[in-house]
C-alpha cells in the first residue's frame, strides 16, 4: 500500500508500446468490491489508461480474474462483479495491457 499518495492504484506500470497505466488490485470472495474514497477519487480523476483487476474467490477454490475500465469505478461500485468485464481471465486480462497503444 502506498501511504505517501492515498488511492494510488496498486501497480504502475508501461507495456512494450510504452504505454503507461495503473492497475487497482481486489479480492473478493461476493460479489461486492470494497473502495476506499481515495481509490474511487482517484480513478474518477483520472479515467484514462486506469484499470481494476478483482479476483473472485469462489466456494470451490475456483479464482476467476476479472479487468474493468477505470473509468467505469462508479457502475464497479454499484453493480460489483455483475458489471460487465472488460477482460475475463488471467491471459486476457495481461493481453489487453500489452495491446494498449498499439
């Protein structure tokens, strides 16, 4: 956790394009994604090139990874998991950071 900059995403990063982005991490084990006011501050200020990747933690060990837009924190917030992902699965998810700016 970044204690310097409250809600700063979890990972910042640049693919092979050069492309910079930030990644927000969750687990959970519902539906529902906890956010901080900060983490929700954040990526309402800065909609672009910020992702949220939850980890869905089902009764039977089964791990379902999920990717939403940054931009989209508000409907994250409201809807939980049943919004729907802009990648689903570990590859997908690592997939679509590399094509950013391609």
């Amino acid at each position: 956790e970044n204690l310097s900059s409250l809600g700063t995403p979890d990972l910042l990063g640049y693919n092979a394009n050069g492309y910079f982005f930030t990644v927000e991490l969750k687990v959970t084990r519902g539906n529902k994604l906890k956010f901080s006011a900060h983490q929700i501050a954040f990526h309402k200020t800065h909609p672009k090139n910020t992702f949220i990747i939850a980890e869905a933690r089902g009764p039977r060990s089964s791990k379902l990874i999920y990717m939403f837009r940054g931009s989209r924190i508000m409907e994250l917030v409201a809807s939980g998991l049943k919004l729907e992902a802009y990648a689903s699965g570990l590859e997908a998810c690592c997939l679509e950071l590399q094509k950013l700016g391609a």
